[in-house]
C-alpha cells in the first residue's frame, strides 16, 4: 500500500482488491486498488474512518458501514470510481466485519 496504516477494511480478490480508511494515525479516508501487482490511490470514502464492516465480490462493487471514531452508522458504495453514501445501519457501530455483496451484503 501507498500508505502505512491498520485497521482498515477491504475485498477483492488476489488479482483485484479495494482497501479503504484506516487509523494510522490520524485518520484517513484514503481508498487504494489492487491490480495484481499494485496499489493505486482512487477516490476516498466520505468520511475518514476505521473499524467498519466491508465486503465485496470484486473491485467494482463493495460496501463499507460503521466504523469508529466518532462511531458511525454511515454505510458507503463503491462503483468502481465513487463511493455514494447509501442506507444506513440502524445504529452507529465499530468493530464490524461484513458479508456477502454490495447490493446484498451483512455487517455484523
């Protein structure tokens, strides 16, 4: 990564992978995509965060929700390019971990 840092989450696979936020300190909304063989720095979560839930079935769709500090309740999609806030957990969490899709996905 472009960035040391810990507590961050991500998915993807070996070849295509997507890690977001992170407490390095201090924290950061940075979003890095892996190619196969490198990270490249894309466009940032909405707010910096670390702890939260993420999954994904490749780099093109994934979802981020929760997180700490403050505690979140905020739930993000990435498109490929962008992420968009989208429907929120019912309370702010952190510590997650998450399942599943972007467009079926759990945080728990």
């Amino acid at each position: 990564m472009n960035t040391a840092r810990h507590q961050l989450g991500g998915g993807g696979t070996n070849t295509s992978a997507l890690a977001m936020g992170g407490n390095s300190p201090p924290l950061v909304a940075n979003t890095e995509l892996w190619n196969g063989s490198n990270w490249t720095e894309v466009n940032d979560l909405n707010a910096a965060r670390y702890s939260g839930a993420s999954a994904s079935q490749n780099s093109t769709s994934t979802f981020y929700a929760g997180g700490a500090t403050p505690t979140f309740a905020s739930n993000e999609i990435w498109n490929g390019t962008n992420w968009t806030e989208d429907g929120d957990l019912n309370s702010a969490r952190a510590n997650l971990a998450g399942a599943g899709t972007a467009t079926a996905g759990i945080a728990f």
